[in-house]
C-alpha cells in the first residue's frame, strides 16, 4: 500500500504525473471531449455522465481509494513546460502474494500522440512499479489493429504474449485483444510488430 500521507509524483524530462484532483476537472473534460473521435474506437464505450463535474469527483475520489488501498496507481500526465494536462496512465487490478503483477492502461489527448509523450510515461511508471512497488509484471492489452500503441508498448520493453478472446468491451462490443507483458529483468527477445 502506498498510504494516505505520500504525495505520490513521478518526474520525466518532459513531464510530471500525479494523481488527479478536483482542480484537473474542466482541462481533464476539454481534452477528452476535443480527442473524443481520436480515443473511442479503442475504449469502452462512455458513460452518460463521463465527461460531468460528478463522475469526475467520483474518478478522484476513486484513485484516492486505489492508491491508498494499494489497488491501482491512476496518474495524469502533465507538460512540464506549461503545466498542461496531456494524458493518463493507470496501474490497475495490482495484485501481490505470489504474483505481484498490475495491469496497465493509458490515453493521450489526439494532439499529443506520437510525440513521445506516452512511451516517457510508461518508462517512468514501470521504474515506479518495478523499483518501489516491487512489482514483478506489468501487462497490457489493446487491440489487434491498434499498431501504434502496440509499437509503443514494444518500444517500452513489453513483449507480445498471445491474444485474448472477447477480452474486453471497446466501443460497446466485445473485441479481441492482443496481450503483452513487461517483467523485470526481462530478458526474452524482441518480437516483429508493425
């Protein structure tokens, strides 16, 4: 568990994340909604009060909880240069005793992809995850035709593990998706993609 008293920051050269807090609201909102046409193909599909003040104050109050409980790791992404929120990543379903693995999931704003961005946070939260939360795996899931985030999960270290049917509900069917894990000190080999 993390506790209640830690101000959990992580810093990159370009970045910092922390949890969200109330005052993220109306930037968290702006962003999601101009990168809506950019995120849903390849998210569950959004509740009708996904983008509203108190669904919001429930996803805060919500990674309070996790954090402190030690269940999930939800964290956004901020420009250092401006201060600008760009994106999420969360560690999720942490599980420790004899697996000590998280699962990870992560968006960026449509005007942020492919600039780095993601790949500098998920090296950041796997040195999190592997160096103080003692975690031994991370994994990942996304679809089969989503070849940038499977580049950006290769670039990371993650390797491809197989593929799980009916896996999850994205866009509001369920859809197969290609699994990949990352463990400390891996040392398995690379694999084509893309």
């Amino acid at each position: 568990m993390l506790g209640r008293n830690r101000k959990l920051r992580l810093e990159t050269q370009r970045m910092y994340l922390r949890p969200p807090q109330h005052g993220d609201f109306r930037e968290w909102a702006a962003l999601r909604r101009n990168s809506a046409e950019f995120l849903t193909p390849w998210e569950p599909a959004w509740s009708p009060d996904h983008l509203s003040r108190k669904g919001f104050t429930n996803r805060v109050y919500w990674a309070r909880r996790s954090i402190a409980q030690g269940t999930a790791v939800p964290l956004f992404i901020f420009r250092r240069s401006d201060n600008y929120l760009i994106g999420a990543i969360t560690m999720d379903t942490i599980r420790r005793g004899p697996a000590q693995a998280a699962t990870l999931g992560y968006w960026i704003g449509q005007g942020f992809a492919r600039q780095g961005y993601m790949r500098e946070a998920i090296l950041s939260v796997e040195h999190f995850a592997f160096r103080s939360l003692d975690l031994s795996r991370l994994e990942a899931a996304c679809l089969p035709e989503n070849k940038p985030s499977r580049g950006l999960l290769e670039r990371s270290g993650f390797k491809y593990e197989g593929v799980a049917q009916s896996y999850l509900q994205i866009n509001g069917r369920w859809r197969t998706h290609v699994l990949y894990a990352n463990l400390r000190g891996d040392r398995r080999g690379r694999t084509d993609v893309c």
